[in-house]
C-alpha cells in the first residue's frame, strides 16, 4: 500500500515536515536528488543523492547538521524548514505567523508588567489608604487617556468631529 501523503494544513512532527518540505523544495526547482546532493556537496555539506532520498522518504533521520545544510542550499530560514510545509512554502505567511506570534508574547509580558505594578500600587495604597482615592483617579484618568490616544491612531476621530458637518445638521 503507497504511503498516503499528509492533508494539507496537519501539523505533521518536525522531521516530517524537514522531509517533505525538503522533497517540496528540490522538486519546485525541478533539482532531481542527484542535483541537490551535488549543491549540498558544494556548499560544505557532503551527502550523496541516496541520503537526500532516505531523508525525503522517513528512511533516514535529519541531523541539524543536515537540515543547516539544507535551509542554506534553499535559501530559507532553518526555523522556515520544520514548518508545516503547506505553510512554510509560503515565505510571507511564515514571516506573518511570526509576527502575530511575537507581538503575543509582547502582550503577555505587557499584561504581567501591568500585574505587577497594578499591586505594587495596591500594596502601597494599602499602607496609605488616606491617597487611594486620588491615586484610583490618577490611575484612571491616565490608562483612559491612553485608551483615547491608542484608539485615535488606530481609528481616527469619532464620526461629528474635525468637519463632519453631516451629524450637526441631522440633530
């Protein structure tokens, strides 16, 4: 029975996906194994065509060693070669991903910076309950003032402001 090939989109285990993603790579630029073993070879990373087809086909385990080799000859970032391949063949997506995950990694730093802050406050106001009513305003007015900035740059004055005649003469 031939091997099935994986559904698009499966997020397959790191050596599979370097696999396939190393047999999708070679066959886009037309390179038989014979031509990628010979690339391999002249970049300083020597393998025979009979290794590239063991590796392409879950024969043959991929060292890093290899796979630098591999990311190199193609052109791609190595963390670009264990992607999903249906994914990773797209340069733009996987550079995109990145980003969306970096930024939540931002926020979640931001959200625990804030955490803390927010009760080294509290300890603070608890010790000194005479200011926390004018501290909570403080607070308030601030993180509002902030809210307004974000959401101006992002989307601009509300409808009615800055020359928007049409909603003072519909009232």
């Amino acid at each position: 029975m031939a091997e099935e090939e994986p559904a698009e989109g499966v997020l397959l285990s790191g050596e599979a996906n370097v696999a396939t993603r190393i047999r999708v790579e070679r066959e886009a630029r037309g390179w038989s194994t014979n031509a990628l073993s010979d690339r391999l070879n002249e970049a300083g990373f020597e393998m025979n065509p009979s290794a590239v087809w063991r590796i392409e086909n879950g024969k043959r385990r991929i060292n890093l060693d290899d796979a630098i080799g591999f990311a190199e000859v193609f052109g791609i970032d190595l963390r670009n070669l264990v992607g999903p391949p249906q994914l990773a063949a797209k340069a733009r997506a996987m550079e995109l991903i990145d980003e969306v995950v970096d930024a939540f990694r931002a926020t979640q730093r931001a959200n625990t910076a804030f955490t803390e802050a927010r009760d080294a406050l509290d300890a603070y106001l608890a010790e000194h309950p005479d200011i926390r009513d004018e501290a909570d305003v403080m607070v308030s007015n601030a993180i509002a003032e902030e809210a307004n900035k974000h959401l101006m740059k992002a989307y601009g004055p509300p409808p009615g402001e800055h020359g928007d005649t049409n909603s003072a003469t519909e009232a």
